[in-house]
C-alpha cells in the first residue's frame, strides 16, 4: 500500500500546485482541535439461555485538523472506549462474559484516524487510516453507531470534473472493524464510486471487489447501479430511490451468486416524512446470501441487528418509515417485515421488527437520545429469538 500512496502522492505533486495561502508554521499552529464524547446505557433482552445484558460506556475520540499549506493536509485522531458505572455485564465479543447477549462495544484505545491528504483542481489524494462511506453505507459505512467505528487503510483518489460529476478509487489494505485491534482484517479491496447528478436526479454506479489477505483464496465481486429522485408536488416533496447489483463470492473450490434490489418511495410534508421500502438481498438456492461485509449494518434492516448476516436464504425486508420533529428534537419510526428470498428454505418467515428513537440537541454543543428495538421472531427453524433493545445517549462535541 506505501508504494501505492506515494506514487499517488507523486503524481498529484506532477499537477499545478495551489498558491501558498499560509506559512508552515501556521499550517500547524493554526490547525484545528477537536473533541467528541458519547456517554451511552445499552439493554439486551433475548428469550434463550443467555443473560441478560446490561453496560454503559463511555467513547471519547480527540483529533486535530491541520490547515493547507501548498495543498497539503493532515488529520490525527485517537479513539478510545470504557466502560464506566460499574455496568459491564454483556458480552463485548472479544471473549469477555460470553454468558450473557452481545453488546458489541469491546474497550479499546487506538488510532482511529491519521492521513495525508492532497489535493489540486479537481483531484484529492488522500494515503493512511481514514473513514470512507458511499451513498446510504449499505455497502461501505464507518458503523459510527458503534463506540469503536470503522476505518481503513487506504489509498484513495477522488476526482470531481463537474459539479455534477464525482468519481472515487480507494485501495483498501486493512479493515479497522468495531471488535477493537485484535480483530481488524488485512485486505486487498478495490472500491469504485461514480456519481452523477442529473436533471433528473442522481445516478450512481459502483463496483466493489472484496479480498481478505489471509493467504487463501476468496473474493466477493459486487457491481451495481443507484437512483435517487425526488418531485415537488406544490406542498409535497415525493422521493423514490431503486438499485440493483450482482454479486459473486468465490471462496476455495465454492462459488455463489446472488442479487440485490431495494425500491423506496417518501413522501414529505410540513416536515413530517412516510417512507415504504422493500429491500432484497438474494440468495443462490438457498445456500448463500447476498453480503456486505463493510456496510454500517446497524442502520440496514433493523435495529435489533438480528440481521448482520445475510441467511442463506436471502433475506425479504419491506419497511415503513415515519420521521417527524417533535419538542425540539426528531422522532422516528419504524416497522419491518422480514422473510426468506428463497421461498424453498424451510424458514421462509423471518419476523418483524418495530423500531422507535428519539433525538435532541441542546446547549448548541450537546444532544441526547433513546432508542428501542423489539424484534419479534418467526419460523423456529430460522434460528432467531425475540429481542428487545433499549439506548439512552448523552452526547458532546467541541
């Protein structure tokens, strides 16, 4: 990946350089410091053998901001999660209570983020650990939900011709996932991302080529199109967005094909938003389901998270979505209705899921929120429990 950095380095230095707007020594000492705490209670209650879990946790990231000096910039940023209160009865997925149900917030100290970035005209490099998303983060997001998000290590190119034009290219070489260090996954991943917004709306195409350098062989290819729409009505605002993409995962002498399609329409009014959508992450006959290993996964197909992985039957998800504010704040909710892709499986209903949250800043710099989530299980043989979520969050940002 270093190799690949500095020849992107050098090429872009090859280009017109931007004047010299500040002296180096201010390009540092005129950076900027910043800060972002989120103290969060989260509840877990499934209907099996597990305990109930029940933690609070404390994530403080700090980072400082460089201005440009001849283009050139730099971010550093550090990451840490406690728990805190005296509450750590979960699971954290690293090993630690594994008699009680999962809440996937492991503490940890590391670097979140720390890169160079470049840019002249209409091109911007940027070489080392950073937060890369695309679109909705249906396949690539930083699951900022999370206390410990994802970044990667990469390179990355974006050139933008046009106002309406955004082309990206990242090299992937590892996965900073939300388990802490210890499991962050090396990788070779091509990512490609080009927008186009029309007149008639936004038109994205994509292709994400996955690879986990464990020294076997595996892949997992996607390519896929996005639209993104939206009328006015006289008082009304009507928002509709459909995508499609194919899938090919090899891994040793197996290889397995699946679809994708989502199909969503809004309507808008008087600030209050309805949303109906039904997504479909298909399934090769019932023995693989479509995946998105990158995705913030969280914000997908509920937020019980009963969903992370795909089934192998493919998964069927029709929603529906209501947002408006209330005293202050945003209130949102959410019903799911989950089945099997492949009606030949043997578990073809998967549940429903009815999700609700509530958020307020205050004092300019703060904000908090409550957030449910009960899931309803379906087919026994589809492995899933009933499961109830609580969140309540204070946050900070300077």
């Amino acid at each position: 990946m270093k190799k690949v950095g500095m020849a992107v380095i050098a090429g872009l230095a090859g280009s017109s350089v931007q004047a010299q707007n500040v002296e180096l020594h201010e390009a540092f000492s005129g950076g900027t410091v910043y800060g972002d705490l989120r103290l969060r209670y989260e509840q877990v209650q499934q209907d099996n053998a597990l305990k109930d879990a029940e933690g609070v946790t404390m994530r403080t990231r700090l980072g400082y901001r460089t201005l440009d000096y001849f283009g050139v910039s730099g971010l550093v940023e550090f990451e840490d999660s406690r728990n805190v209160l005296g509450f750590d009865d979960y699971n954290d997925t690293l090993g630690k209570n594994t008699n009680y149900s999962v809440i996937a917030d492991p503490e940890t100290t590391e670097l979140d983020q720390a890169y160079l970035q470049y840019k002249v005209g209409q091109v911007t490099g940027r070489l080392g650990r950073q937060v890369i998303t695309y679109d909705n983060h249906r396949f690539v997001g930083h699951v900022g939900w999370r206390q410990d998000r994802q970044t990667f290590d990469a390179a990355r190119l974006t050139y933008t011709p046009l106002a309406s034009v955004t082309v990206d290219y990242a090299y992937l070489s590892q996965r900073n996932r939300i388990f802490a260090e210890s499991r962050d996954l090396p990788s070779k991943d091509h990512l490609v991302n080009a927008r186009y917004q029309s007149p008639l709306g936004s038109i994205t195409g994509y292709a994400y080529l996955l690879e986990v350098d464990k020294g076997a062989d595996n892949a997992l290819d996607t390519f896929g199109v996005r639209y993104v729409g939206q009328s006015d009505l006289e008082s009304l605002a009507i928002n509709y967005t459909a995508e499609y993409a194919t899938q090919t995962s090899e891994s040793g002498n197996n290889e397995f094909d699946a679809d994708y399609y989502l199909f969503e329409v809004g309507i808008s009014a008087v600030n209050l938003t309805i949303l109906a959508g039904y997504e479909v992450l298909g399934s090769d006959n019932g023995q693989y389901g479509f995946s998105t290993p990158l995705a913030t996964l969280h914000a997908q197909n509920g937020w019980a998270d009963q969903f992370l992985a795909t089934p192998s039957g493919g998964l069927e998800d029709l929603s529906f979505t209501v947002k408006a504010p209330l005293a202050g704040g945003n209130l949102t909710a959410r019903y799911h209705e989950y089945s099997a892709s492949d009606s030949s499986v043997n578990a073809d209903d998967l549940g429903s899921e009815v999700d609700l949250a509530y958020q307020r800043p205050f004092a300019q710099h703060y904000s908090a929120g409550i957030k449910y989530a009960r899931y309803m299980a379906g087919d026994a043989a589809a492995g899933k429990v009933d499961t109830d979520k609580l969140w309540v969050t204070l946050g900070a940002k300077f």
